[in-house]
DNA sequence: TTGAAAGCGATACCAT
DNA sequence: ATGGTATCGCTTTCAA
C-alpha cells in the first residue's frame, strides 16, 4: 500500500498534525529542524498526499467537468485544448466527458460529475436541452457554456457572434465585387450555429442592396456542418443555379466539401467560383487553394471559458457572458472581381 | 450544502448504515419496506452519494490517467476518442492530461494523478523518458502505451508495426509500377515513428529489387510529421530529385503538405507524381485529390488500451502488448504506372 | 432486518 | 513549536 500521513509521522517521530502543517506550508508551527526531518521522511517513503482525502475534509476536488459531444472534432479538440491549459495552469484538472451528441450519455455524464464533486462544469457546442440544464443546476456549482448558448437558461457563455461573423464573410465576399452569392447552411431550426448565420448572411445581403425583391436568398441548408453536407448541398447548388460567383459555407468542413466537389466538376476554385468558409480550423490552411475563411478564436475561447469559470467559483456570482472577436483570414480561395 | 447519506437516514427514520445498504444494492439486508422508504428520501433530497468519500473508504476511484502531447492534432483525439468510450462504458472517467510535449508538465501531471489515485495510466503518442517511467512505476497502477512503445522500459503497448506498415505503402506504390521512390519522413533518431518507418520503406526497396547499389534510398528527413514539415520536406525532395514518380510520406499531413506544395509547383497529383500518406486521418478523404493512405485504426487503438488497462487493473497483471492491424485505403493519390 | 461504531487519510481547532 | 482529536461522508464488521 501507499504510505500515509500516518507512516511519515511515525517515520519522522512527529505527529500527522505536524506533518500536515508541512505538506501545507502553513508558514508557522514547526521548526526548521522538524521540517527538514519531515521532508526527509517523505522522500524516503516515496509519500504523495492523498487528495481524495484531501478533497473530503476540504470539500473541495480541484476537478472540473468537461462535456464536448465529439473529441475527435477539429473545432472541439482546439476548445479543449485552451480549456486544459488554464484549468492545468489554475492547478485544477479536467475530467473529460465525450458525449457523442447522445442525451443519455450526456445526462449520465452530469450525474457522475455531481458525484464526483467538481467544482465546476463547462459545456460545449452542443444545445443545452431543459433536461441538462436542470441536471447542472441541482449540482450547485458554476457552469459556462462555450461555442454555444442557451436562450431559455441563464448560464454564461463565451462564443463568436455567429450573426455578425457571417454577416462579415458576406461582406467580405461583397466587397471583392461579388454580386450572386449563395450560401451553404447548417439546419435552419439550429438556433445556436445555424439560424444566426442564415440571418447574417441575409442581412449582408440586404445591406449591400443585393436582396432582390423578387426572390428569396440563396441559402442551402442542411442538416449538420460536415464535409459531407458541405459535398451535398454544394451538389445541390450547381444543380440550382448556374450564375453564382461566390459561395459563403457555415463551416470550413462544409467549404471543403465544396471545393472537392467543384474539383470533381471541373470548377476552378477561385477563377470560377470564389468559396469562403466559417471557423478557421487547421484544415484551412492545408486546403487546395488555402481557404479564405472567418476565424472563431477557439483556443482562446477555451482559455476564456475556463477562466469564466473559475473566476464563478472563486466569487460564487455566475459571471457575464463573452463575445469573442472573429476575424476574416484571407488566402486563396476568394477572387476579386473587376 | 449538498445532503449526505446522515441527512438521507435521519429524513427516512433509519441508519446510515441501512442507507448504505440500499444504495449498493447488497441485495440483502433490509426489508423492501424500508428499501421504498429510503429511496423516496433520497429522491425527496435529491441526494447523490459522494464519490469522493467512496474513494476514501474504498481505496478506489473509478478514474484513470489519460496523457497526450498535444489533443488538438487529430491523430491524438482519435485516440482519445476511444479510450474515453470504453473508459465510460466501464463506469470510469477520464482525467485528461494535455502534456503539450513538456517534459515539466508531463511530470507534472504524474505527480498529480499520484495524489488524485487514479487506478490506472494510458500514456500516449509520445516518447517515454526514464523519468516518466520511474514515475509511472512510482504509482503503482497498471499503464499503458498507444501509439508508441518503449524498448527500455516493460510496459504493455498497443500500435500498428510501423515498419511493417511503412514496408506495405511502399510496396502498394511499387506494385503500382513505381521505381523511383522518394520517401518524407520523421526524425530518423526517433525510436518510435521516425526509424522504424525508414526501415520499412527501405526494406521494401531492397526485397521487390529497386534499391540501387551505388546509392542511398531517396529519403528526406525533417524533425517532425506535421504538414509544415511535410511541404519543406517536399520542397527538398523537388529540388534534388527530378526523376522520381512517388512518395511516400510518414503521415498524412506531411502527405498534404507535399500535395499542396506540388500544386503551388504545378506538379499534377497523381498524374505527374503519386503520393501515399500514412494515418487515414479524417483530412485524407478530404484532400483534392483523395489521399491514398495507410490506415491506423486509431480510434480501435484508444479502445484497445483502454480495454487492457482495465484489464490490468482486475487481474493486476501486467498485460500484453497489442499490434494492431494496418491497412491500404485506396483512393486517388497514387496513379497506376503502365 | 437493523444499528452502533471503527476506520479510510487527511485538516484544523484546541491544548499544552 | 507540537500533539491530541473531532471531523469530512461513506463502507463494513459486529452485535442485537
């Protein structure tokens, strides 16, 4: 078994209350003398505190929760990725918790967190359904969301303004003189990632004075943000509609189905058709033309989440909400039209 | 203050102990009466029992380690991806440790899941020091390795042959009537992923009779396998060789990277130059034109490791090591030479 | 079937 | 400066 508190008191002929003063450097109530005979002990039995213990007296795990619906996502791997570096830097850690879109594992997830007593939950870009929101409520610590939030329940959240960003790829197309513009969308009733895009992108339109009054907007939804959908909708598309010079994907997934596809149809991405996508994932830069693309800040909203969060369990007030800034980063895969 | 199980006893008239009976279901030891009685107390309270004090009487935690260099690459969450289903299906968490290829912070995070008694530690995709072994072995809990290995220290491993693997692309390219092959590869001083994929390449060379004499195999080292390398690498490859027809790459990304610089040299894949990458991550089916690949079957690999930690940590043996299977995914990288 | 009590490994208050 | 001890929330003998 491991050594305990218990072995390292008897082996350094002081009581545990001593021993725990050191562990804790409590500054005073011990001498130096009796420290280094402490330390001493603890290196020699290879002793390590026992933070389960810890954690009972203190009521306090140093763990939070982090639930993401797909690990494997570029998008979510990136949040991940800022989460952990400030939970790790703060000297908390994370339990991690996939939940593969599913509600079932999703609320079976929060019932283990509330067991195991974190401190805290973030959640992210997925719909927070009642049924989770009131699973984390009864756990009565602090939550944020990130790349999602919640109309219905009050819980923070730190994410780009999906409105607004599309509204700027619109523009940002707009303004290298393109004038029939289509876009590929996320589900139309997707009230986090998809409508709000829709919405910027109709928006843009209507500013610049290119929404004909005689026809709806191009928008071709989907169901989700993937290459696949990006490949079918593109299909869809081209079957469509034939003057199109520019095509606004809510997602680079979804711009590199596209691109592949105009590939296999012999378009030429962008002397024929300019293509800008939503996210600025890795991929984007290693797509045939690098693809012109509005940045979410992932790492960074990682990093600000987890720092919404601790920031809500230190003062115990459940915090403000953050728009992060996006960005448009520009490669290839847009021409400037005369 | 969250009820405990003393709240739950005195809410329902009994003891503790007969509280506790219930919740473990130790079938036997109380009326089904007082089961009912106990139960709707603690629906009433909305009590969940504190893992946290289970782990302390118990000396068991239900959470293991998880350790990689870096989750945002897509290689490592798929890996993650894996272990975390069958870690939750077997009704543990994850305590997921981003390393960032820190050798500080991977000793770091060992200290930690020590003191957090994690029953058990997957360490992943990276080289394992003397320090983190003698950790690791600190701990005392069952480990193992995916998608690396360690001569120097036993400890079991689950990965695809990397030189048997590499043996297999480059014998698909040359079954494909390739003569002139270059190879991008890793860091040849790396034990693990580096050397071994050489090895193949330049076994495969020798056995179909194409490795010549009066020369060295054509292959270009870098320090990594990231697409930077992979376009540096190529860049290389271009300036010093002319009459080469295929290449194989040590990973996917480098495998794009060279794709990507080849268009910008306007070399035609595959019909000018073939390439073969090494991965099938998900960005290979989405390359133009679709990476032909050799497969690891990652997320199988994360399942598999984590299927053996738990198997370790029942019968306390130390297991096996795992090779898992590879395989050539064909799609349209590689042209077929008449 | 049920309860009292010891103990898991720490912390912290109260003495000394 | 140091030690004794109650306590955190639970499991598990041992008695009743």
């Amino acid at each position: 078994m491991k050594p305990t508190i218990k072995d390292v008191a008897r082996h350094a002929n002081v009581s545990i209350a001593t021993v725990s003063r050191i562990l804790n450097q409590t500054s005073v109530g011990y001498s130096k003398k009796t420290e280094k005979l402490v330390m001493q002990a603890i290196e020699e039995l290879g002793y390590r505190p026992n933070a389960v213990a810890r954690g009972l007296i203190n009521n306090k795990t140093q763990t939070i929760g982090v639930l993401f619906p797909d690990v494997s996502g570029m998008l979510t791997s990136e949040l991940l990725y800022g989460v952990e570096e400030v939970t790790h830097r703060l000297g908390h850690s994370v339990i991690f918790c996939n939940t593969s879109s599913s509600g079932e594992k999703t609320l079976d997830y929060l019932q283990l967190l509330s067991e195991k007593r974190v401190e805290g939950i973030i959640f992210g870009s997925s719909f927070l359904t009642d049924a989770y929101y009131e699973a984390i409520a009864a756990m009565n610590v602090p939550a944020v969301l990130v790349s999602t939030k919640s109309q219905k329940h009050q819980l923070p959240y730190v994410k780009v303004d999906d409105k607004d960003a599309a509204y700027a790829a619109t523009a940002h197309l707009i303004k290298k003189g393109h004038r029939r513009i289509a876009m590929l969308s996320g589900n139309p009733a997707d009230i986090v990632a998809g409508k709000p895009r829709i919405d910027g992108f109709k928006e843009a339109l209507l500013d610049f004075g290119l929404a004909r009054i005689d026809e709806e907007p191009l928008v071709f939804a989907g169901n989700g943000f993937s290459y696949e959908d990006g490949r079918d909708l593109f299909t869809r598309l081209i079957k469509a509609e034939s003057d199109v010079t520019a095509v606004f994907a809510a997602s680079d997934e979804m711009a590199i189905g596209a691109m592949s596809t105009a590939y296999q149809m012999n378009i030429r991405v962008p002397d024929e058709l300019s293509i800008i996508g939503y996210d600025n994932l890795k991929i984007s830069e290693m797509a045939i033309p690098p693809l012109t693309t509005v940045e979410q800040p992932l790492r960074a909203m990682g990093r600000k989440a987890a720092e919404l969060l601790f920031e809500g369990m230190e003062t115990g007030a459940t915090g403000k909400s953050i728009i992060m800034p996006h960005r448009i980063i520009e490669r290839q895969s847009v021409k400037q039209l005369v």
